[in-house]
C-alpha cells in the first residue's frame, strides 16, 4: 500500500454541509480533515462515510441526501454514478453552467488576478446524445462469458456494464450492447482493449485496437456486422500509423491516415464533418482530435470570427490549429490566413482541406509549439489577429513570441480553466495586454470538463493602429 493514500477499513458515519464542488464534481465538505463526497452537490446536508485517506483530503461514500439542494434532479442514464462517462448527470443543466463559470471566474482572479470588461454569455448546445468522440474500454468478462464495452468506472478500473449511452451520439448511443455482443464471437475477444468511436457526419467509425490480428472469420464477423450497422471498422495493431481500414471481403487495406483517397478500386470515402455557416467540409482520419460536441464547434467557430473581427484587410495567425477547424472558416473572411500546429499528419489534412474547400489565402506549417519559434519563418511575418487553441498544458511556449506581433486582438480558446488563468496572467502582467471578455463553452455537459475563451486587446498605447 502506498505511504500517499491508504483505504480506511472501519469509520464512523459523518453528517455536514456540502461546500463546494471540485474539479471533478465531487462535493466538498469542510470541517476537520476535507472530504470528497461523489454525488453530493453544493448546499446538500448529507450522511457520508469516509474510505480512503490521503494526505490532504479524504475520499467519502455518500450514504444519504439529508437536505436536497433545489439544482437536483434525477439522472437520465441508468448507470449513473457507476459509469465514469459522466459526472453531474444529477445537477441541473443550468446549475452546471454556473459551476463553470464559477470555476472559470475563480481561476482569472486568483490564478491571473484579471477581471474581463465583459462576460460572454456561455455556449451551449445539445445536452444529450452529443459526443461524436470517445475512447471506450472493452473487456472479456470470463465469469460472464461476454465482452462489455463502454467507459471505465468512475471508482474502479473495470469496464461498466451498460447497455446504452445518453452521451454518445447516434447511432453509437444504441449500439454498445450489440457491439458487444458481436465482438464476443470473435476469437480476438480477450485480445481488444480499447476501441475509438468518431462519428462522422458520412459514417460512423470504430478503430478496434488489436493486439492479435484477426483471423479470416473474424474479419467476416466484422464486415457483417458493419454492413448491417452502418459502421466502419478499422484495426490498429500497433501505434497511430499502423491504423487500417477493415477492407470489404476480398479488398485491401486502406491507410486511415491519408485524407486523400489511395489510387484503389473504389476506395471509401474519407470521414467529414461539415461547418454549414460557412460552407466548409473538413476530411480528418479516425483518430484525428476534432471538437467532441458538433453543434458547440460550430458555434464556437462562429462566436471565435465574431470576437476576432477580421476582414480582407486582416492578416491572422491560428496556432495550434488541427487540421484546419478555425484556420479555414477564418480564412473565408480574412485577407491572409496561417495555421501551425505540431503534428504533421495533420497539418497535411489541413492543406488537403484547404485545396478540397479552395481555399488559396490560407498556408499551413508544423512546428513544435511547446518551444521557442523565434526563428520560424512563418512568425517574421505581421499579423493583425491570433487565434490560440492549445492542449491542456497550455500555450506558454508562445505567449512572448505573440506579444511581439502586437496584433489588434488575441482570441485564446482553452480546455483547461487553470492553464488560460496562468497565460492570461502572464499576457496581461507581463505583456501589456488587456482581458477584454471571457466565457464559457458547454463542450461536455453533464461533465466537469470546462471549455472556456478569452478575447484580449493592448492597452491603451501599447499595440497595433486598427
């Protein structure tokens, strides 16, 4: 047993308020030692037992809602609060809007001591059946004698046994018990760990990661189940570059990673989504990042070029831009449009996107953000606007080289509250910068997964003549 936590075999029930509510949606009860209650809300007076200990705080069972808090209500999904997919499926939809924006409002005050002139009013979407990504365990059960398929529990390490998801979108919502199933005939069964789901707006795709290859029966178990499903397989036996399409019966494999077609006998159409406000198809490969929510993305895009402001006279910068979801809707109003990002099987989908939706005002780079770029070509360049969309770490590597430019604004979308609050800070305190609005994004309701963007401008004297 680890020195830094330990499970508590015998302890006595407890009673108090819920204070608060952590990263994750736990509530958190004040008094003595902290303790994370799962399924407790702010305001709640609860029964509770304490079961693990850690150093600062101690894990907790919720025995009993004592007091409701008047934002419950009662979760849709029957595996709630075993399923670790969700984590607020029990606090109402605007009541979870207000913890993230409480969330973020904390982090800029405390973490970057700014204050926006103006809070935007959140983003928000569908609230169910809207992840067109995810990640899902699959397992052999040999007591059960079946394969489950789903997300990981939310206290244990073990595939949760459901048999619908109210997240996911269709048709994958309705579609774990019978993919299970099929996966269950397979002789490879006890040999899939994980399978990746993106959904398309042509088709559905499933990327089984194998650790045997399939036999010739279970390719046709396989090929069956996605002609009668819809779907379309493809196999990963190794890293991200040994991704293959499942070819139909007698066909040969197709590389996942190229957005154009391979010169084959009629080979599938490349997985898409469309941006319809601005008359965009973006092609991207089964396990490419693409925004999880389809309507908040294409929300987002829009509400980012409402901020941005740009015009046939702007010159913009898009770091960390993907296979192209903002760069190529900004390149649709702005003079001159450059993307970079950091890895370069995207960059090649973005270029392809921009050739496919001809698009000749937009260039893209690969480059690693996480340091410096001073020498980079593409940043010796003027540029009016910058959009930031980095991972979770955040975009310090950047912050000073984008200070440099001095453009009119800064449009930072974020996927970490704690990370935007650093470099917030550090454009504003370090570089003259101005908060100028912030707000949330409802990527992922019923989770504590906070989306959020922040528009900054130069003070007063310090940046670019518009």
């Amino acid at each position: 047993m680890s020195g830094r936590t330990r499970r508590i075999e015998s302890a006595s029930e407890e009673t108090a308020t819920v204070a608060a509510l952590t990263h994750d949606g736990e509530g958190i009860v004040r008094g003595g030692k902290t303790a994370f209650v799962a399924g407790a809300l702010p305001g709640e007076r609860i029964r509770f037992r304490r079961t693990r200990r850690h150093r600062q705080h101690d894990e907790a069972q919720l025995l009993e809602v004592l007091e409701p808090s008047a934002a419950r209500v009662r979760p849709r999904c029957a595996h709630f609060g075993v399923c670790g997919g969700c984590a607020l499926q029990h606090l109402a939809c605007d009541a979870q809007i207000e913890t993230k924006q409480a969330e973020l409002r904390d982090n800029l005050e405390r973490v970057a001591r700014a204050t926006p002139r103006e809070w935007l009013a959140p983003l928000r979407g569908p609230v169910w059946n809207y992840r067109r990504r995810a990640r899902l365990g699959v397992k052999y059960v040999l007591k059960k004698e079946r394969v489950l398929v789903g997300f990981r529990e939310r206290l244990a390490p073990y595939v949760a046994e459901v048999k619908r998801c109210e997240i996911l979108a269709p048709p994958l919502a309705e579609l774990l018990e019978p993919l299970a199933a099929m996966l269950g005939r397979l002789s490879i069964r006890q040999r899939l760990p994980q399978i990746e789901v993106a959904v398309a707006d042509n088709v559905v795709a499933l990327v089984l990661r194998v650790l045997q290859a399939p036999t010739a029966g279970d390719r046709a178990v396989l090929s069956e189940f996605a002609a009668a499903q819809r779907v379309r397989f493809y196999l990963q036996p190794g890293g991200l570059d040994s991704v293959q399409a499942l070819p139909p019966a007698g066909g040969a494999p197709e590389s996942a990673k190229t957005a154009e077609p391979a010169e084959t006998a009629e080979p599938a159409e490349p997985l898409w989504y469309a941006l319809p406000r601005f008359g965009l198809r973006l092609e991207f490969a089964p396990t490419d990042f693409v925004q999880i929510n389809a309507a908040v993305n294409e929300a987002l895009v829009s509400r980012a070029l409402e901020l941005l402001q740009p015009d046939r006279n702007s010159s913009v910068l898009d770091l960390y831009c993907g296979l192209g979801n903002f760069t190529l809707a900004l390149a649709t109003r702005a003079g001159r449009v450059v993307g970079v990002e950091g890895e370069g099987g995207l960059v090649e989908r973005a270029r392809h996107n921009a050739r496919r939706n001809e698009l000749t005002n937009v260039e893209f780079h690969a480059a690693d953000l996480a340091r410096p770029q001073q020498a980079a070509p593409w940043l010796a360049q003027s540029y009016t606007h910058v959009l930031l969309d980095p991972p979770r770490a955040g975009a310090s590597g950047m912050l000073a080289s984008v200070a440099r430019l001095r453009p009119q604004r800064v449009l930072y979308i974020s996927c970490h509250p704690g990370s935007l609050a650093r470099d917030i800070g550090t454009l504003v305190h370090e570089h003259g910068m101005l908060l100028r609005a912030a707000g949330v994004v409802d990527m992922f309701p019923h989770t504590a997964h906070v989306e959020s963007l922040a528009l900054l401008e130069p003070a007063a004297g310090t940046g670019r003549t518009s």
